[in-house]
C-alpha cells in the first residue's frame, strides 16, 4: 500500500492513517508506551519478522514519532523513545485498546488501565478539552476548517461542509 498517497489528501484522519494505520506499527507504538525500548524486546514480544520490525520502526522514525539512540557501539544495537509528537498518540492507542476489549475480547480485557493520579481503574473516553463532557457521533458538530478543501479524498466531505456542490 502506498501510504504516501495519503499525505496529500486535506484530511488529518487520512494523514494520521498514512502514518500509523498499520496493525505493527500500533502495536509497536503500544510497546513504546508500556516501556519496551530496545529492538530485541520489540521483536520478542510482538514475535514479528526482523525485517517487518525494522520497516515499522523507519516509519515510526521517518514520521518523527519515535527516535532511534545506540545504547551499544560493538556490536551496534539502538533503542527507540517516543517523541511529543508520538507520546501525542497515546489517548489514540489506549482509545482503539478501550474499543477492542468493549467488542473484541469476550474474555474480558488483556490489560487494565490505572489512573495513578487516582488510583482508581479506568476506561479512556474522548472528551471535550473545555467541558470535559465525553465526546460521541450525536453531540458534536463539524464546521470547515482553514486547512480543508475540496480535493480528493474529501471531495463529498468538502461539499457537506461548506454546503456547496462543485464538479
């Protein structure tokens, strides 16, 4: 698949796709985020193919989502950290874990979120930053934005918004 395609496209939902809408690059940034930062362990507890990992990790770097440091010089092994902007996915990884264990885990979930700040369990929701209200389909509207445009990829989407129809 030619995820180039998808920076072109007005869309952050297509552009985020092009970067991180691969089942191993997830997984990998999941990884990341539970403390696994050297390639071996990668690779042992995903049980990907070294060349898949290696391809996963240059996209993740290429993207600027993680960096790749030597932690050894004979024989040269690196590990890899979480940039802001991939630390930014976080809520994105934990959200599409939540949606898994809601409709994909009849035996209950793999892994269980605590809040340290409260101690307590808990389930990521996407709320709003003013309010703090959840989020969903039925309660939020979309206006135009000043990056959107009518283009491909989000030609019908354009048109909804802006209320105009063109070619």
């Amino acid at each position: 698949m030619d995820r180039d395609r998808f920076a072109s496209i007005s869309c952050s939902v297509a552009r985020a796709s092009g970067v991180v809408a691969d089942p191993w690059a997830l997984l990998v940034l999941r990884d990341l985020f539970l403390g696994l930062t050297r390639y071996d362990e990668l690779r042992r507890d995903l049980g990907v193919a070294t060349n898949v990992l290696a391809d996963r990790l240059d996209r993740l770097v290429d993207a600027g989502l993680v960096v790749r440091a030597a932690y050894q010089q004979a024989p040269v092994r690196h590990e890899y950290r979480l940039t802001e902007a991939g630390h930014d996915l976080y809520g994105v990884v934990v959200a599409l874990m939540a949606w898994g264990d809601r409709h994909l885990a009849p035996d209950g979930p793999p892994m269980l979120l605590v809040h340290d700040v409260c101690g307590h369990r808990t389930t990521p929701v996407v709320a709003c930053d003013r309010c703090g209200g959840e989020l969903t389909n039925d309660e939020v509207s979309v206006r135009p934005g000043p990056g959107g445009r009518h283009a491909p990829g989000t030609a019908v989407v354009a048109e909804r918004l802006t209320g105009s129809v063109t070619g």
